[in-house]
C-alpha cells in the first residue's frame, strides 16, 4: 500500500493524450457538425494537470523529467520520515521496517537513472542542430531513452491503469476500430506500441497535412510550433519520442501531456472551419507565419488601446488566423489634408514603441475580413472598420535560389527572343552559313545587343517607377525578379513588397507607377525606332531584325503607330506569318507596351490586381480578379487571341502571381478622385493596347 501511495504522485506527472489520425480524413464531432470521412483520432484529457512552467527555457522532455526528478526525492524523504517513524514504533513488525527501506533503496535507483537519462536526452537534443548528417540516428536515440524512461516499473503502470478509468476522457471517433485511453497508455508504458520508423515518417507527414486546420494547431502547440509545417512537427514529435504507429495500417499515435491542451477547443467544428478558410482566402500566408501569443494581446489592451486611439467594444478580441480582429471604435479626430486612419495608425504607432510589445505585433485598420452575416447581406449593410494584430514581420519569404534562378531564365529568354529576330532576316542567316570556324561573330553580337538593351530598359523603367514611390512612403521592397515570356522574351517581372504599404493610397501609387513609366519609355522607344526604320537606306534595313505582322496587329495602339508612321498598308498582309523588318528600337517599344499592359490586368497581386484591391476592397476583387483571368483562357481556347498572348499570361499569373499581397496598414479611407481619373486614363491605355486591329 505504501508503494501505491508513493507512486500516486509520480503518476500525476504522466497524463498522456493519445491522437491518431490516417491520411483520409474523417470527424464525427456532435450530433450538430456533420462529418467526411474516413479518420479516426482519439483524445484523452487526463483530470490531473501539471501547471508547473519551471525552466522553461530547458527541452520539453528534459522539463518532464526534471519534473519526476524533483517528485521522487520528494518521495525518498517522505521514505525517510517513513523509516524514522518505523524505528521509534517498535510494536511494529520487523518485516514492515524492511520493506519500507526496500522501497527507498529501489526509488534511490530510479532517481539515479532519471538524472542519467535526463543527461543524455539533454545531450542529445544539443546535437541534431550540431550534427545533421547524423540526424536520423540521434532521433533514433533520443526514442529509444523516451521508451526507457516511460516504461517505469509495472507498479507505476497499475496506479496509472487505475486512476485513467477515474479520469475525463474526450473521443473522436471515425469508421475505423476504436483505441480507448486506457489500451493506448497501457501499451506505451509497456512499450509494446512501436515508435514511428524513418519509413512511416513521409506517411505521418502527409497525414498530417490533411487534417484540420484546429487540430494541427493543437498538436503543433504541443512542440513549440504552429501547424503550418507539418514536417517540422512531426520531426520534433519523433525526436521526443512522442510519436507511434498506430494500430491500422496508416494510422498514427501521439502522446502528450493533459495541460499542453488545456483551455484548447478540440471539437471539429465546419462553421468555424468555413470562417478560417474565408479569413485565410483574403489575407496572405505571410500573416499567418506564426501563432500570435495572447500575452500581446492582453498588453495591447492594457498598455496601448485606450479612448486617445482606438476604443474597443468587445471585451475579448475574435481569433482569426495569423492573429486577432479587435472591433471597437477610432477616437483620432480628422486633421485637414490627413486621413482618420493614417492619423490612428501612426497613434497607435507610438503607443506601441512605448509599451513591452514593441517589434513585436503590427497594427491594420481594415475592413472586416470576416463572412458576412444574413442580416448583413440583406441589409446591404457596409464592411466595419477593424483592428488586425499579426505579429511584426508579415513579409513574403522566398528560398534563396528561386528568384535569381527565374531571372537568369529571364535574360536568357529575352537573348533567345532577340536572337530569333534574325531568323528569318536572308541576309543574316547566309552571312551565318558563310562563315567559317574561324570567324568571329561579334557583328551578330553588334546587331542584337540593341534589342536586347533596348527591351531591358523599358522594364528597368517600370521597375524605377516602383522604386521611386517604394522610397517616397518608406515601402520596403524586395529585387525584381523578371519572368520569361515567349512573344515578347519577357512576361514581365515581379517586384514583392516586404512591408505593408501605409494605406490604400500608397499601394494605388506604386502600383500604378510601374506601368506608367514602362508605358512611357516603351512609347518613346517605339516612336523612335519607327521613325528610323523609315528614314533608313536600303542597306540598313536588310540588316534589321523582323517581327511577325501577326504580332503587330495583336495591339490596336501599337499597330496603329506603325501603321501610320510607316503607311503603305504595312499590316494588311494577308499572310499573318510575314516578318516585318524595324528597328530594334521599334520592337523593343513595341514589345515593353505590351508587357506593361498586360501588368495593369487586375489578375492575383500583378500591378493591376493591386490596383482592384485598393479600389474593390479585398473581398470584391477576388470576383474580378477570377472574372478577368477567366476571360483571358476563354480568349485563348476560342480563337480570339491567336497569337496566345492571353493564354500565355494568364498560365503566367496561375503560377507566380496567384498569391495574396499584404494588408495596408490603412485600408479603410477611400482613394481621392485624381488617383481615379489616373486609374481610368490607364485603363483605356490598356484596352487600346490589348485590343487587336480591326
């Protein structure tokens, strides 16, 4: 009885919670949240919670074992006094007295073999960041003394056993059989239940992927981290030896401690499944970077928010992911030539540099991302202003190598492009064939260098125009990454934005700024080049290089410049296919008006898909962003673009530029009416560019 007794309170320490979960997915929650199927996964919450937050800073099994460290010498004292009172009471039996010391000596041992265990985990921990190459091996390791250290002693497995059918237990259940806690626990002390292999981990991971969002979160915690890097996750599992197979084939165990959940609301719950996935479908992954910690939150509200700036008017702010939406009400008042909302991010700006969470959250007025209630849609009531908190850094990462290596792909592009304006040029290709070994190229290094220049400038001018707004509202940009095209040798470039612009208004002028300087160098470069095609001798012009006449009447503006420059129905062919000879100025600035029109296209984060942004609101332009791309493959499939332009570049926004761009700090004040009548003017720019010749 004693040794029950003494074991209780090391008993408290292991409260395992055991989660299984198989790549197809399935929740039966409650009688009111319907289900898909198939997964199964079973929750246990133990009664008893360890609230200790001791050494935080240590591993998380190293903190467990510390923990069971701590309580055995509690309980080898507890022995002690035991054994003092045995003595001093002689009418007890001898057989009594030794047993007690019996029971000390063994708790002795086990403490012994705790703190060398607790060593080695601790060493081993220290290592997979040291030692890469062998990674695998130390997981391996650092299982296997998890295993030694859970399995303690069959007396411990009884107390356990006994007190698990007393504790609350949750159960998800699916079509599959189900684990109770008690089989589980029962296993993974007698060590039956096998820890994860290296050849299950790409299973794990992928199942894990697929569960819901809530439940990866949960289980994500657990480790340290958020549920977005499942690879990550499972890793630390397995290094903690917290991770088993399951009982079916594909089926996955976890074990973990009651108060790692606690306050966690572990039920599947598809309305708040469909609110997060509207929430995430208007604001960028880059926002949801990590979990924001409650800690910020609580001293925003009592450090920083206040009647001098924002006024909340629910007491608790409403989770969404990557952060919090607080709903309350602006007390800036407006100042003549300022915005209300500028004037309150800049006040909650300073606030916050002098509370304890500076650098560490971000403030964005917005409009309520959230869906829409009924009453709201049939009162055609408008979106409510709201404060968004994410944490500080809210800037798109890329890997390293991506972006260099697509514009490498670019410039060479943009060489193939230049290179093949000479193919069909007579001349050229006999001088080519004419040529010995021997000879040097370098003319035809002379006769293309000037397209190719000429073409890079029309989008270093776009770029410029980016930089210079990017300077002027202190915008943090990242480098222009320029994308291969096949009509024109480039489909344009992407520039990313790495902090969040200061409202609507600077996002509208960077936006537009691009474009509208690549307009503008494009046009002079096309008028130029067509002027000297005209005034050029014969000699001249049969070293040129050639563009389809197919290409050239693709664009109603740029077609008609040369054909009124050049006259003598030039485009009126009747073969598409015929090359006509211009300057490489001419092609260039033909090629530039094109790529910087199909930018302003209001298609996923292009220059044009920020422009519908600021002007529809996040919500709305997502229904004109899929409305034009949707028109730009029906012009592809149905004739109506046969040079492919259309098609080319919407596969083009399909890949790199489908994402999501970063919230403004302010985007709730409208745009004024000259940014408009500028968005208008682009806009017919475009429609003339994009249309083809009659």
């Amino acid at each position: 009885m004693e040794l029950l007794l003494s074991l209780t309170s090391i008993l408290a320490t292991i409260c395992d919670v055991s989660l299984a979960f198989q790549p197809k997915l399935h929740c039966a929650v409650s009688s009111h949240v319907r289900a898909t199927r198939p997964w199964n996964c079973v929750i246990s919450l133990h009664s008893k919670l360890d609230e200790s937050n001791d050494n935080t800073r240590q591993p998380f099994f190293a903190r467990a074992l510390q923990k069971n460290q701590r309580r055995i010498i509690d309980e080898v004292d507890e022995l002690d006094i035991l054994v003092e009172d045995v003595d001093q009471k002689r009418n007890e039996s001898e057989f009594d007295a030794l047993k007690a010391l019996a029971v000390k000596t063994r708790l002795e041992a086990e403490k012994m073999e705790l703190s060398l265990t607790l060593t080695k985990i601790t060493k081993l921990e220290g290592m997979i960041h040291e030692n890469e190459d062998d990674r695998t091996s130390i997981l391996r390791d650092i299982q296997l003394l998890m295993t030694k250290t859970n399995a303690l002693e069959n007396g411990i497995k009884q107390v356990l056993l006994s007190e698990s059918s007393q504790s609350e237990s949750l159960r998800i259940s699916g079509n599959t059989t189900q684990t109770t806690r008690k089989n589980i626990v029962q296993e993974i002390i007698d060590g039956d239940k096998p820890l994860l292999s290296d050849d299950m981990r790409k299973d794990a991971i992928s199942s894990f992927d697929k569960l819901p969002m809530q439940v990866k979160d949960m289980m994500a915690r657990t480790v340290g981290l958020n549920g977005e890097n499942a690879t990550a996750v499972v890793d630390k599992l397995m290094a903690e030896g917290r991770l088993y197979e399951g009982d079916a084939d594909g089926q996955f165990t976890m074990a973990a401690k009651a108060n790692e959940f606690e306050n966690l609301d572990v039920f599947i719950n598809t309305d708040f499944a469909e609110f997060n996935s509207f929430v995430q479908s208007l604001l960028p992954e880059s926002t949801r970077k990590q979990p924001l910690k409650e800690e910020y939150i609580d001293a925003l509200f009592s450090e920083v928010l206040g009647k001098d700036n924002f006024n909340p008017t629910e007491r608790k702010p409403q989770s969404v992911p990557g952060g919090y939406l607080i709903r309350g009400e602006s007390k800036i008042k407006s100042i003549k030539g300022k915005d209300d909302g500028d004037l309150l991010i800049e006040a909650l700006d300073r606030k916050i540099a002098e509370s304890s969470v500076a650098g560490k959250i971000q403030a964005f007025y917005i409009l309520d991302p959230t869906p829409p209630s009924g009453e709201e849609i049939l009162n055609d009531e408008d979106e409510s202003p709201v404060l968004l908190i994410t944490n500080y850094d809210v800037s798109p990462d890329t890997k390293a190598w991506v972006n260099p290596t697509i514009s490498f792909l670019g410039l060479a592009s943009i060489a193939i492009f230049t290179l093949g304006s000479f193919a069909s040029n007579e001349e050229i290709i006999g001088r080519i064939n004419d040529a010995n070994s021997d000879d040097s190229i370098d003319w035809l290094y002379n006769l293309s260098l000037p397209l190719a220049f000429s073409l890079l400038a029309t989008q270093l001018c776009h770029e410029f125009g980016h930089l210079i707004v990017a300077i002027k509202d202190d915008t943090d940009i990242g480098m222009p990454t320029l994308v291969p095209g096949f009509q024109f040798g480039l489909t344009g470039a992407i520039t990313p934005i790495k902090s969040p612009p200061l409202s609507i208004k600077s996002l509208f002028d960077f936006a537009i700024a691009g474009p509208l300087f690549g307009i503008a160098a494009s046009m002079a470069l096309l008028y130029t080049g067509i002027e000297m095609t005209a005034f050029m001798d014969t000699s001249g012009l049969a070293q040129l290089p050639s563009i389809p006449v197919e290409i050239l009447r693709s664009s109603a503006l740029g077609g008609g410049i040369i054909e009124f420059l050049l006259g003598n129905g030039v485009l009126n062919s009747p073969d598409p296919l015929q090359m006509i000879k211009l300057h490489p100025f001419g092609i260039a600035g033909f090629s530039g008006l094109m790529i910087n029109a199909l930018s302003l296209l209001p298609i996923g984060n292009t220059d044009g898909g920020r422009i519908c942004v600021t002007f529809f609101g996040r919500s709305f332009s997502r229904v004109v962003h899929g409305t034009a791309l949707f028109a730009l493959v029906l012009a592809g499939i149905f004739g109506a673009d046969p040079t492919n332009i259309f098609l080319c570049y919407a596969i083009f926004c399909q890949i790199w530029q489908s994402g999501i761009e970063i919230p403004c700090r302010n985007e709730v004040d409208e745009l004024d009416s000259v940014r408009g009548i500028v968005a208008i003017a682009a806009s017919l720019i475009v429609m003339l560019t994009l249309c083809p010749l009659p």
